[in-house]
C-alpha cells in the first residue's frame, strides 16, 4: 500500500514541472491532502484550489488517469485502510448530508453492486461454489463489522452442508477454535477495511496448514487476498463512517444460492422439517387458523 502511495505521488513530482500553473496548483494539494482530494469531485476540488473542473480533468488526463473519477478511485484506493473513524466522519460531510443520506447511500450502494458485477471473476465464484463441496470440513471467519457477514453465510451454508463452523471471539481464541484444521479442509475470511488483524492472521494460520482459503475482500491488493488461494472481490466504498456491506452480502447471497441449487431435494427436506420445527415452537408468528 504504502509503495503504492509512493508510486503516484512520485508520478505526481515528476510531471510537476510540466504541468501548467493550475494543474501545479491542483497538484501541490493533492501531495498535501491527497486524503481529503480522494472524496472530492472534480468541481469541488476545482473550487478548493482555485481552478475550473476542466483544468482538474486535464490534470488527471496528464497524469495517465482516462478521467478523473480514475484519479480519485485511485488515491481513495491509498486511504481507505488508513482512515479512522473520526476521519471518515470527517470526510463524509462532502459526500452524504442529513438531507440527501437516504439518496445518498442508496445511490452509493447500487454503485458498488454494479461495479461488483463487472469486476468479479465468474470462473473464481464457480470454483469457490465447488470447493463448498469438496471441503471436509468450511471454516468462516469474519470479524468486526464483518461478523454479520460470516454469520448470515455459516447459518445458511450448515442448513445445506452439515459441514460448516463460524469462528469468532469467544470462550477460546480462535486459533484454539481452528486447531483440527487439515489440508482437506476449507477457511473462508471475509474482511473490508480497516482489516481486522485476526482474521489476516486467521488466513496465514490456515496457510500454513495447507488448507484452501478463500477470501470474500474489496480488493486483489488486500492483505486477505494475498493470503488466499481465491479472491471474491466486492466493492465496499464508504459513503460515510459505516461500512458498506451491501455488494458482499450479495455475493455472500449468490454464493448460498448456487450451493442450494445443487442440493434442492436436501434443501426441500430441510425447510419441510423447519416448517413444522418452527410451528410447533411457535419460532414464527402464524395466523391463526380461523383467519
């Protein structure tokens, strides 16, 4: 991350003597406040350093970015990680207001489920589907704001597989809770930033027991990913200072859905039993049977 930082802020240094004098002027903030650029739109960040929109296009044109949204993606790319709480509710006054949060986030949300869409390799999900069934035994591991995540998929993946355990922060550590495991069998971590420092560790234990790891992330750069055999990757764009966990759970969504899809009659049998499971006990508010 941080070489990568270097890399275009030295790009940035180098073209600066060329640039004219309103890109230098764009130029000398970003190096400045490349974190408070990364959420501005062109126009705004045109005002901020005295310039025109055009003249930031420009900019990010000579810099080899095909536009500035590129630009931005880029340097949000550098930050995302970095930022603490505090900063993101700093930066998020730009973005999303009391007035507009609902269309806001809404907005920023279908982005990140159609740029997920476009950005997923089909044939990694395909073999992440076949290893759901050739695992001994799914580890799920996600932590944080992430637990929500790793819970919704363990619930669902044991209702098909019998197979599967979520680890999490308990009576035992979770390397305690990951002690069986073996080459044959399979650990899932799921992880956005900020990444929690557990759950890397959790990916480079299983590692190093030759299991398989998959890692549900935001990005090929993260540290999840480097430490996994397969990568889903699933936009995850902050809009404000919560995460955005709306393109993984569709993911996460697809994932339980293709695994049900080969296993309809268990999955039938299941939800039969469930039904007269959850009537019994009341688990379910029923009508009654005179409406």
């Amino acid at each position: 991350m941080e070489d990568s930082r270097q890399d275009l802020m030295r790009t940035i240094q180098i073209k600066f003597p060329r640039l004219s004098k309103g890109q230098k002027l764009i130029a000398e903030y970003i190096l400045k406040h490349y974190d408070k650029a990364a959420f501005m739109t062109a126009a705004k960040l045109g005002i901020s350093v005295g310039v025109s929109e055009s003249t930031v296009v420009r900019f990010a044109n000579e810099l080899g970015f095909s536009g500035y949204p590129k630009l931005q993606k880029a340097l949000q790319e550098l930050i995302k990680n970095k930022l603490t709480t505090v900063q993101r509710i700093e930066l998020s006054n730009d973005l999303i207001t009391e007035h507009n949060a609902l269309k806001g986030v809404l907005k920023s949300d279908i982005e990140n489920i159609r740029s997920t869409l476009e950005k997923i390799n089909h044939q990694t999900f395909e073999d992440v589907v076949d290893l759901l069934f050739k695992s001994k035994k799914i580890y799920i591991i996600g932590l944080r704001s992430s637990t929500a995540l790793a819970e919704f998929l363990g619930f669902y993946l044991n209702l098909i597989l019998d197979n599967v355990k979520v680890v999490g922060y308990g009576m035992s550590d979770i390397f305690e809770q990951m002690l069986g495991l073996t080459e044959n069998d399979l650990v899932i971590g799921i992880g956005f930033p900020r990444y929690a420092t557990r759950t890397i560790e959790a990916l480079s234990f299983a590692q190093s027991r030759n299991a398989k790891v998959v890692a549900v992330t935001d990005s090929l750069l993260s540290p999840l990913a480097a430490r996994s055999d397969y990568s889903l990757i699933a936009q995850s764009n902050m809009a404000s200072f919560v995460d955005s966990l709306v393109a993984p759970l569709s993911v996460i969504n697809a994932l339980i859905i293709a695994a049900g899809l080969r296993e309809k009659e268990k999955i039938s049998s299941t939800f039969t039993d469930l039904e007269d499971i959850w009537e019994e006990y009341q688990v379910y508010s029923y009508k009654s049977k005179e409406e």
